[in-house]
C-alpha cells in the first residue's frame, strides 16, 4: 500500500469519527467558581461571552457535550493535516 493509499484510508476514518460526534457536541467552557454554589458554561452568542447556570441534573450531559467538541475539534485539525497531503501529493 503506497503513501496516498494510506493517507485515503486515514482520511475515511477521521470522516467517519467525526461524522459520528456531530449530533451532540457544545460549544463552551464548564466550569465552578469558588464564589458560586453551581456550574456555569461560558460560550459565545452572536459573537459576545454568555454565561449560562448549568443545573445539577444535567452538569454530566452538558460536560460530555463539551468535551466531544475538544475531541471533534482536534480530529477535524488532523483531517485537515491529511487533506494537505493528500493536496500536495495531487500537485505533484
């Protein structure tokens, strides 16, 4: 198997994972403040910081969100890495 081969095979797995994780990801930041008794999810609307309470009961789904997005967002960077190969090697 050469080089391209590879790297179409590289490609098709990082489609397929990422496909995968777009149906809950958040885009946000929770976190607790000393001062506060709760969680809060810090993200952006319509370009401005948002600060929302995040409840008890739904802390673990909101965290889950969170962090599948830190995930979708570092196989989206890799996917991105291959793609540039794969464009190099084309221009060859």
């Amino acid at each position: 198997m050469d080089r391209k081969d590879l790297l179409k095979k590289h490609q098709a797995k990082l489609k397929d994972d990422i496909s995968s994780m777009l149906d809950s990801f958040l885009i946000g930041s929770i976190a607790r403040s000393p001062s506060m008794t709760g969680h809060s999810l810090t993200t952006k609307v319509d370009g401005k910081t948002t600060t929302l309470y995040v409840r008890k009961a739904i802390l673990p789904k909101a965290s889950e969100m969170s962090n599948r997005y830190k995930k979708l967002w570092k196989l989206m960077q890799a996917l991105s890495t291959v793609n540039w190969e794969l464009l190099i090697m084309e221009n060859r």
